[in-house]
C-alpha cells in the first residue's frame, strides 16, 4: 500500500481498477520497406479505416458537444479525399518510403503550407491536418490509443497527463476516478474533471513508476487530495464510509438540479455559471443555470498551435448563447498570461507573470486579436440580445474607456460590412485588483456592470501567490480585508445601479454565501458542478439571519476567527435541521 | 492550352466542401488545371492547394486548362468560381 498526498484538482471519491493513458507513441523510423504494391495497398486501407473512424466519431461529437466540434472532423474526411495528396503520398512511396514515411512527410509540408498563410482562418488548418496525420499513422501502425470510450466500469484512469480532450471522451458512467502525474487545480483538465463531476487528483510525482507492471486498485480522493496504491482492508473500508457519505450528498443535492434558486424567503435569486466551452455549457444548462457568469474564453486560445479566429469563435459564442436565449451570458475577453500561457502567442516568460504583461493589458496592445474577438462577441449578441462583454484585470478607468473606444470601431466596422451586432451591448469589468477596489465609484461611471474575481482578488490584496503551496494559509477570501473589499464593491455597484455578481470559487463556498447575501450581491456564479449545492445553501437563508451573521463577523480580527465562527454557526444549523 | 481570366464570386471565399464538389469532378478529366492568384499558382485538382491559395470574394484569377479534355475542366472552373458549387 502507498499513499501519496497531491493536488485535490477535482472533489468526491473513487476506488476502482488502474487504466493506465499512454500517448501513443508514432515513432516509425525503424520500420522496413515492404515494396511499391504492399505499401500503397497498406496507405489505401489506411484512408479507408480513418475515413469510417471519423464518420462514426463525427457523429459521437456532434451529441456530445455540437455542431461545430463535429464539423472539424467531417473536414478532416474533404482534406484526405485530396486525391492530389494521395498521389504525393504514392509517389513517395515509389521512391522507397514506407506508407508511415510517407504520409508524414506530405501532411507535414502541408501543415506547414497552411501555418504560412496569410488568412488567419486558412491558418487553422494547420491543427486539423496535424490531428489527420496523427489518427493515420496510429492506423498505419496498429498504434491502439486505447479505447477510451470501452474503458469498463469502476475503472480509474491514470495517465502522465490527462488533457481535457481525453477527460471529455471517457464513458463517464464507468470512470471512477482520475489521477494524473502533471497539471494542477487550474488546469484544462482539471476544470473539464470538475465539471463532469469526476474525481481528480493531480500533480501526483512518480504515479507512473507505481503502475507500470500488473493489476492495481487505487483509491482516489479528490477533496483531500489523496491517493492510495493497493489499498488494505482497513483503507478500503475507510474508504467506502466516505464515498457513502459523499453519495448521501450527491443524491440529496439531486432535487436542487435544474430549479429555480430562491432564498429562505422565497425570494427568487440569480445563480449562473462559469464555464470554459460549449460542453460545459450544456452541462450548466442541465443543472438549471440562469445564463453564463463568466465564460473563460482563453480556453478557445490554449493547447493549440494557431489562434482561433472571428469565424471560430462567433461559432462558439453562437452556440453557448443560443443555449440560454432568455438569460445573461457573460463572455471575458482574453485572460492570458499569469498562469495561462499561449502556445500560438509565445509570450516570453516573465519574473513576475501575475503582477506582469497579461489580459486586458495585453489585448491593448494587440488589437488585432483583441479586435477579432470583440467582433466575434459582437456578432454573437445580435441573435438573442443577451451577451454582455466583461474586460479581466483592468486597474484604471483608460482601460475600460479604450476598449469601449475600440468595441465602437468595431461595431462601426460591422455595421459597414452589414453584419448583424448588438449595438447596445453592456461592457463590464472584473474587480479583482485592489486598484479597482478603490476606484469602484470611479470605474462605475464607465463600467455596466461588476463582476469580483475572488481567486485574483484574493491573492493581489494580500500579496500571496495562488499557486504558493506555503502560502495557502494566508490565501483566504475569508481575511477581514478581502472581506471588506467585497462588500465595499457590492455597496458601491448598489450605489451607483450597476448590477454586481461573483464568479470566484468562493462564490460555491457555503460560510461566504450568507455574507454575499447580506453584502447585496445582484447574481452567484459558480461551476456547474456547484450549481446544486450552492442551490441548496442559498434556499436555508433567510436575509435577515444572513445579515446578523454578517454583521457578527464585520469587525472580527483575523482570517481564523471569522471562519471558525462561521463554521460554527453552519454547524449548528445543520444539526438544527437534521434534527428537524 | 485555354486560358481563361475569371473573378472570384464565391460569397465566403473558397471552403472545404465546394472544393471537394469540384475536384471529384475534375478528377476523371484528362487535363491539368492551374489557378494563378496573387503570383502563385496551385493545381485546382487538389482541395487542399485551393484552400492554402486563400481566394476571396471578388479576387481576379487566371485559369489555365491543358489536355483532351481542356474545354469541359473550363467549364467547371467557371462554374465554380461563380459560386455554382457552393449550393450544392
């Protein structure tokens, strides 16, 4: 037996059989010539198989995650069809090259014939043929990614990395759990495992080195941050109390899905969701969220070689939009930098990435790209009138009143080019500097609306690196100052009517939700995996006993004393009404 | 040898499914077919290379068919740079 402590990158709890994820590995260098005939009849089959590949996994996407996703692959099918392509392919392989060889080396030149081009749209190409080339040599040489979708059930799936892609294609119903030797709470992976509901520890050093040969069982607690190799009898029973407990939970969290959220009053409120991509879109819309909080849109921009471009991203605006007409959906510009680094940017690495050259900062100074997504988000809004534009970091009013400047030309522009916008588009910012904590009157008067960012507000009010494992005692959004700037900001919103909302995690912590409710917060939102839970606890508040509970804790001295007398109080009331 | 100058008439440029119409019916054509754009010049028989020639609206093109059936693969160069295709 091993335990092995590591980041709780995803809650709940799982015990199953280890499924080890490789990246296949497509080294084809040894391979031998087997003659002119046999290769190409090898190349024909080949392109036979990946075309029914696709077809059956084009037909799998477009359920699972929409039109657009699918129709990358049905072009993946036109692009092999290239029978000019085909022939480059033969020829090579009449010089003497494998069907491996061969296929690399033309869809390679081709990759880097569309990475050249000057239409930023053509240049996305350049991904496509590179997935083409990949799914064909793992064809070609029998290289089984393993089957993902066949993985049976109470497995654990284990892996050097898990990328989002992987953790969105397994059979969820079967997967107990996740483990992973890289990637850490922020992660791509990470928010896909949290938003499918699946427990994921990550950051685990030498996982693999532990399962490379034979059966194993691991148990897996995602909200300890916990694995355990080869358990013993006396873990797995440990083990199986907490998963009943957590069980309990889910299932009693179950009848808060896809309701209405109403407080202890039976005052209607508005919790919506944050998400990162149209499945986690759905997922919100499941769970019964009103509209989108805040849509991360980098990850349209991470884990790829080119950047996403007008079309693109109108395309996905379009769908998450569409998926909630009645309600608000709040897309971000461009957050890069800090912790989220951009292959297709190769921004050069700095001291200081969080205090550095990133989101709204970088989007002035790019306004190209800044300009490309501001239209895509204008175009989307022209549909159903419901998506609001947020700006990430801003510290001075300039920013909001450049942006707004440059969201004019565009629309200008757009109105020129008779494409369909939404001229009374809302522009809004994120709090999350102390800057615009004390400026809030100020950046008001330019700003339509508020939305705090606790993760960053959080770490720049006290100085505390997020990612500093030393440092997660300090990083509390329960110290008295970061308390006090949230209210402050929620007061001046009410004082000047702009709407305010909060989509940090700790908007789904069930001690801050009676504070934000006592603060006046207009909308929660949070990730559609706590879209119940906070469901729940908002329905046991009423706004008086929220008010007494925040006044309780206004003037307390330390991070400790507030959550230990709001632990309490919560405690209490569960008891009170288990009892009840 | 035809040479033919044509401009571009394709709503949205050159996309993935009309140049798949079109070169599975220029194929069986017993003809070599070029489209000079911008000082480059691709094989129209390959949708990958017309795509990569990045042609919009209202571009001006020169078509240049060579071989038995050179007057049928101008014919759907025409067609297809009238948009022709793309309604199929």
């Amino acid at each position: 037996m091993e335990k092995i402590k590591a980041v709780a990158a995803s809650p709940g709890v799982g015990l199953g059989r280890v499924v080890v994820y490789v990246e296949p590995d497509l080294n084809f260098g040894g391979l031998v010539y087997s003659g002119r005939e046999k290769e190409i009849a090898r190349l024909e089959l080949a392109v036979t198989a990946f075309k029914e590949q696709i077809t059956l996994l084009a037909a799998e996407t477009e359920a699972k995650a929409g039109k657009q996703q699918a129709a990358i692959l049905t072009g993946q099918i036109a692009m092999i069809s290239d029978p000019f392509m085909i022939t480059q392919m033969e020829e090579l392989i009449g010089q003497g090259r494998t069907a491996e060889a061969a296929v690399s080396e033309v869809t390679t030149s081709f990759k880097e014939m569309f990475a050249n081009v000057e239409d930023e749209k053509m240049r996305q190409r350049a991904t496509d043929i590179g997935d083409l080339r990949k799914r064909l040599l793992m064809i070609l040489m029998e290289v089984k990614e393993l089957d993902l979708a066949s993985i049976g059930p109470d497995s654990v799936v284990v892996g050097e990395d898990l990328p989002a892609s992987v953790i969105t294609s397994l059979p969820t119903a079967n997967i107990q759990a996740l483990v992973s030797e890289i990637g850490g709470y922020t992660s791509h992976g990470a928010i896909m495992a949290r938003a499918l509901g699946l427990p994921l520890v990550s950051g685990v050093t030498g996982l693999m080195k532990l399962i490379t040969t034979g059966d194993h069982e691991i148990i897996v607690d995602g909200t300890k941050g916990e694995a355990i190799v080869d358990p013993d009898e006396n873990a797995k029973t440990e083990y199986r109390l907490r998963r009943e407990a957590w069980r309990e939970e889910q299932s009693s969290l179950k009848v808060f899905l896809g309701r209405q959220t109403v407080d202890g009053d039976g005052v209607r409120r508005t919790l919506s969701s944050n998400i990162s991509s149209f499945a986690e879109a759905k997922l919100a819309q499941g769970a019964g969220a009103d509209g989108i909080g805040l849509f991360r849109t980098e990850f349209l921009f991470l884990d790829r070689e080119t950047l996403p471009g007008e079309e693109e991203q109108f395309r996905v605006y379009s769908e998450v939009a569409s998926l909630f007409p009645n309600s608000e959906v709040v897309i971000r510009t461009l957050d890069v930098g800090g912790d989220k680094e951009v292959p297709a940017l190769d921004l050069p690495k700095e001291d200081n990435p969080f205090l550095g050259y990133r989101a709204i900062r970088f989007c002035l100074d790019h306004t190209e790209i800044f300009s490309s997504q501001l239209r895509a988000i204008l175009r989307a809004g022209a549909e159903h009138g419901n998506i609001k534009i947020m700006l990430p970091l801003v510290t001075s009013l300039e920013e909001i009143t450049s942006a707004r400047a440059l969201m004019k030309q565009c629309l200008d522009d757009l109105k020129r080019e008779n494409l369909p916008c939404d001229p009374a588009i809302q522009l809004g910012i994120m709090v999350e500097t102390p800057a615009a904590v004390l400026l809030a009157d100020i950046l008001a008067k330019e700003a339509d609306f508020f939305s705090i960012g606790t993760n960053d507000l959080t770490q720049y009010i006290l100085a505390a690196d997020r990612g500093n494992s030393k440092l997660g005692h300090l990083n509390s959004p329960f110290h008295p100052a970061v308390l006090r700037a949230i209210e402050n900001i929620i007061k001046t919103g009410r004082k000047r009517s702009i709407p305010v909302s909060l989509c940090g995690e700790a908007g789904a912590d069930p001690m801050m939700i009676p504070l934000l409710m006592a603060y006046g917060l207009d909308k929660f939102s949070v990730s559609p995996s706590s879209l119940a839970s906070v469901r729940r606890e908002i329905s046991t508040w009423r706004l008086t006993e929220a008010n007494s509970l925040a006044n309780e804790v206004r003037d307390f001295p330390t991070t400790g004393s507030v959550k230990a007398h709001l632990l309490q109080v919560i405690e209490n009331r569960r008891k009170l009404r288990t009892i009840a | 040898m035809l040479t033919e100058n044509v401009t571009a008439l394709n709503e949205t440029g050159v996309h993935m499914r009309p140049a798949q119409i079109l070169v599975t019916k220029l194929a069986p054509l017993d003809a070599t077919v070029t489209v000079k754009h911008d000082g480059k010049s691709v094989n129209a028989k390959s949708i990958m290379m017309l795509m990569a020639a990045c042609i919009k609206k209202g571009h001006d093109l020169e078509v240049v068919c060579e071989g038995p059936d050179e007057a049928k693969a101008m014919g759907l160069m025409e067609d297809f740079f009238k948009g022709v295709m793309d309604e199929e």
